[in-house]
C-alpha cells in the first residue's frame, strides 16, 4: 500500500519492482491524496486498486482508508506499507510469506531501508522516555541470521503489519497529519503487546524526492506540531518543557539565516499550543 501525494512517477517504479513476481497472490493498493493529480489512474490495472481519498487527509488518515478497506476484504493479510519514493529490492516481496508464516508472533515488521547508493538509511528505531530521545539507528546487520530483531519503532517508509494479529483493524491516529504517525503506531500497539521488530531479511531502497519538501513552511509545520504531541504522549512534563524551549530558541536563531524552516517552525509551536490551552 503506497499514499500518492503527486508522486506518479514515483509510484510506477515502485510497481515496476513488485511487477515481475508471479510466486504470490498480492494487490497494489494506492490511495490517492492528490485528486487532481489525473496521472495516477494510468496506473490502474488488475492488481493496482486506486482509493480515492477526495482531499489530502495527511499521511495518517491515509493509512487508514486503505488499512479499513483491506481489513473488509480481507482480516488475514499482510499489509505491507510503502512509501512512494522507495521501491523493493530483488525477491522481497516472495520472502514476506515465509517470514510471517515462520514468525506468527509479529504484528509490526519494518525492514532494512538502504540508499540508493547502497548506505544503511534506517535499521532500528530507539526511544528514550527519560530525555525524549527518537533515535534513527543506521547499524547495519545484513550479515546477521537472526531473522528479526525486536525494537522499539519501525519506519513508516517500509512497514509491514500482519492483520491477523488485530482483533480490529489497526489504526494510524489521525492527529497526526504527518511525521511521527509511525513511532505513534509503533509505541501504542507496542503498549498492546504487540511485537514490534525489525528484520534484514527484506530490504528496500529509498530514493528521497522533494515531495514533503515542496513547501518548507509545511514541513517543519507539520513536523514541529508531531514532534511535541509525541513528547507530551510519550514523555514527562519536564522533557516536554525543556525540548520545547529549545525547539523555540532554535526557531528564534534560525529566523535571519533560513526564515521558511524557522517560520515553519513557530507555526507548529503556534498549533501545538492552540491545541493544548
């Protein structure tokens, strides 16, 4: 499953990595957060299914639609979500039976995510409640043969969920318009007792583009805003404090220098605090 915010291009070679496997039964399922972005109905096929959102929902509710419609049709699958600026590397997607067939303790799987270069560019996710720390791990374990190792967040760059595992139809949480839905998703099922775990043996490659960086404003609005709702949901008063102060002062220094980041960021601060008062 791929979110399209203008990004057909994108899509149609991450399709194009998925097109030649014939081992397994799948469907490529697009929602659409773009309208007007016409070009992405020539993708449609037999096993490319378009959900049209009607506007852009953000990232999360996004997710949703097409978690929800996947769930009707079928409780049992294995959603592997994807962004659009990346594609599967050679036989990935034939091992992800396997793997969960296996492993049937995992509910939340992420994989390897390389650079088109080839560097490691997400290998594990850490949080630290005590300072608020989200750390991105880049270690790279491709020569390890542990089949997964726990962690405690995945990227939603490349994530799979294995439904069956669900009593409901897991859910991103709709605050969050986009950036940190995924260390969200990861902590609350996490809460559940749900696996959340990493594995090598399923990789991507990340091509970053300029789709979330179209309007720099937006971004770091977005970004600044999920940042502290995670701290206050994940933290303490104290952490949450001291992170916003710095994420202020930051703000303040980067006004002369780069005006669009730092008013970026002082209009999430704005919302976050419209929000909490």
């Amino acid at each position: 499953m791929a979110i399209n915010y203008y990004s057909s291009q994108l899509i149609a070679k991450l399709i194009n990595s998925i097109y030649p496997n014939q081992v397994i039964d799948y469907k490529i399922i697009i929602v659409n957060n773009s309208p007007e972005d016409k070009s992405i109905q020539d993708l449609k096929t037999d096993k490319v299914v378009i959900l049209e959102s009607g506007e852009n929902l953000g990232f999360g509710k996004a997710c949703n639609l097409g978690l929800n419609w996947i769930y009707q049709q079928n409780q049992k699958a294995i959603v592997w979500l994807i962004n659009p600026d990346a594609y599967l590397l050679p036989k990935a997607l034939e091992k992800v039976p396997a793997l969960f067939q296996n492993h049937p303790e995992l509910s939340i799987l992420g994989t390897i995510i390389y650079t088109t270069s080839g560097d490691t560019w997400f290998a594990s996710g850490e949080f630290i409640p005590k300072n608020g720390a989200i750390i991105t791990k880049t270690i790279d374990f491709q020569n390890s043969q542990i089949p997964y190792l726990k962690t405690d967040w995945v990227s939603g760059c490349s994530l799979l969920i294995n439904l069956q595992k669900f009593s409901i139809c897991p859910q991103f949480d709709p605050e969050y318009f986009l950036y940190y839905e995924d260390f969200d998703f990861c902590q609350r099922y996490a809460k559940q007792g749900h696996l959340i775990a990493i594995t090598n043996q399923i990789g991507v490659v990340h091509q970053p583009s300029a789709i979330t960086g179209k309007n720099a404003v937006l971004k770091f609005q977005h970004s600044t805003y999920s940042y502290l709702l995670t701290l206050e949901r994940y933290t303490n008063k104290i952490v949450l404090l001291l992170r916003f102060v710095r994420l202020l002062l930051n703000a303040i220094y980067l006004l002369p220098f780069n005006p669009k980041v730092a008013l970026g960021k002082f209009a999430g601060i704005s919302l976050y605090l419209r929000r909490v008062f």
